[in-house]
C-alpha cells in the first residue's frame, strides 16, 4: 500500500521560509510524477511545483522564484523549500504521486500559515 506522510508545515512570518518533505512508503522510482499541491481556504486545490519523467520541473507562477522542489531517492522523500513567505502562501500542502498507468496517491496534508 502506497503512503505519503507530509511534515514541516507551521506558522511563519511574512518573508520566512519553511521545508517541507513528503516521505512514500515506496520506492519513488515506482512514479512517473511527484509534486506538491496546496489547497486555502473556499479556493481549489492547486499545483504548486511538480516533476515528472521526461518533462521539465513546473512552478506556478505565484512561487517561481521563491520555492523550489527537490528529491532525494535514498530517502524516497521529495521536499518543497518555500522562501520569502507571503500570506496568500497559507494554505494545506498536499504531496501528490502518480504512476504511468494513473493511479494518484495524496498524502494527508500539512498547514502553512504565513501571517502579516
């Protein structure tokens, strides 16, 4: 069974930084796409950064600059660095992974709150 436990989300201020790491269960060689996905409050979910093979790393615009998703496969954990904060960064983090054949997998989430 594929699992995908979150951590590192807090309580920052405006312009701070957090890391978060998303640890699977699984060797994360078994997906095609991993990313991070966040979801505020009344707002839909959406992509904050993701990788998947054969494609080059995508941002939303809103974090480029400022976020940066890494990987580190001895440790099958892919983590999210999140500098120069902003309150409209306050939202659940989701970890999202994904296989060839589209099974998707969410971890449970963990909350960033950025206050002003």
């Amino acid at each position: 069974q594929v699992r995908l436990v979150e951590s590192g989300g807090g309580l920052v201020q405006t312009g701070g930084s957090l890391r978060l790491s998303c640890v699977a269960s699984v060797n994360i060689f078994s997906f095609n796409a991993m990313g991070w996905y966040r979801q505020a409050p009344g707002k839909q979910r959406e992509l904050v950064a993701a990788f998947a093979s054969g494609r080059p790393t995508n941002y939303a615009d809103s974090v480029k600059g400022r976020f940066t998703i890494s990987r580190e496969n001895a440790k099958n954990t892919v983590y999210l660095q999140m500098n120069s904060l902003k309150p409209d960064d306050t939202a659940v983090y989701y970890c999202n992974a994904a296989t060839i054949l589209g099974y998707n997998y969410w971890g449970q989430g963990t909350q960033v709150t950025v206050s002003s």
